[in-house]
C-alpha cells in the first residue's frame, strides 16, 4: 500500500509543483511588466517635468529682456567709476534691479509650484504601480514558500515508493 500511496503523493505534488511553477512564471513576467511601467513613467515625468524648467526659465529671460534696461549703459557706467551716473539713470537700475528680483522670485515660485505639481503626478501614477509591484513580491514570496513545501512532499513521496518496491521484487533464495 505505501508504494501506491508513494506514488499517488509524488504524482499530486508534481502536479502541483508545475501549476504552482506556472504561477510564478506568469507573476513573474507581470513583475517585469510592472517594473518596466514604472521605469517608463519615471522618464516620461522627469522629460515633462524639465521641459517645464525649461519653459520657465525661457520666459524668465524673455521677460528680463523685456525691462527695457540698457545692458551697455549699466557696464559704462560700472566700468568708469569717476562718471557720475545720472539720477534718471540710478532710477532706471534701481528699476531694473526690481524688476529682476521680481521676474526671478516669480520664477522660482512658479518652479516651485510646478515641482509640487509633478510630485503629486508621480505619486498618482506610481503609487498603484508600486502597490501592484508590492503585492505581486508578496505573492511571489509565497509561491516560493509553497514550492519548497511541495517539493519536500514530492521527495517524500519518491522515497515512500521507494521503500515500498522492495515488498514487490520476489525472493529468489527458495527460502520462503
């Protein structure tokens, strides 16, 4: 009887082992799908996310270009310190001087909300792939464990079978 049940276990557990086996192939390639999502996102919102930098700092120039301040003048008159600037002139750096802080603090608010904006993107499109990612580790985890228990089992089975052919092979000697 221990060699049939020996091998009816050994049967079961192959059985088992290679739909369990399939399971892991197929969580497996979906992990490699999810990994790759993620990656795929990850780009897609960092290119978004500098093209948005750039776009910002492009109108930070236009609009520090379009202060209307003189650039040579500026220079004339920090490269020649004994001319005297004119009132109208320390007027019109000191308007350009504000205008450039405001255009620059504009722009690093601007910045600022658009980092938050893309943070909390990546948070919306990640978070469930990360999830997903973590829940498919978790479920390979156990298929792992499970695999192992089976395998033992089969093992078990092969040596059940094993120890009971010998009630099988006839005795020879004439002895019995």
């Amino acid at each position: 009887m221990g060699f049939l049940t020996g091998a009816y276990l050994k049967m079961q557990s192959a059985r088992m082992r290679l739909t369990l086996e399939n399971e892991l192939t197929r969580i497996l390639s979906q992990m490699n799908r999810v990994t790759k999502q993620i990656g795929q996102v990850e780009r897609m919102m960092t290119a978004q996310q500098r093209n948005c930098n750039m776009g910002i700092q492009r109108q930070m120039q236009v609009a520090m270009q379009g202060t209307g301040f003189n650039p040579e003048m500026m220079e004339s008159i920090f490269n020649n310190p004994q001319s005297k600037a004119s009132q109208e002139q320390m007027l019109m750096m000191q308007a350009h001087s504000s205008a450039m802080q405001q255009i620059q603090y504009m722009g690093a608010q601007a910045q600022s909300t658009w980092a938050d904006y893309f943070d909390m993107m990546r948070e919306a499109q990640l978070e469930p792939l990360k999830d997903l990612e973590i829940a498919l580790k978790q479920r390979k985890a156990n298929i792992e464990s499970r695999l192992e228990l089976i395998k033992g089992q089969e093992q078990f089975g092969q040596q059940m079978e094993k120890s009971s052919q010998k009630d099988f092979v006839p005795e020879y000697t004439g002895q019995g």
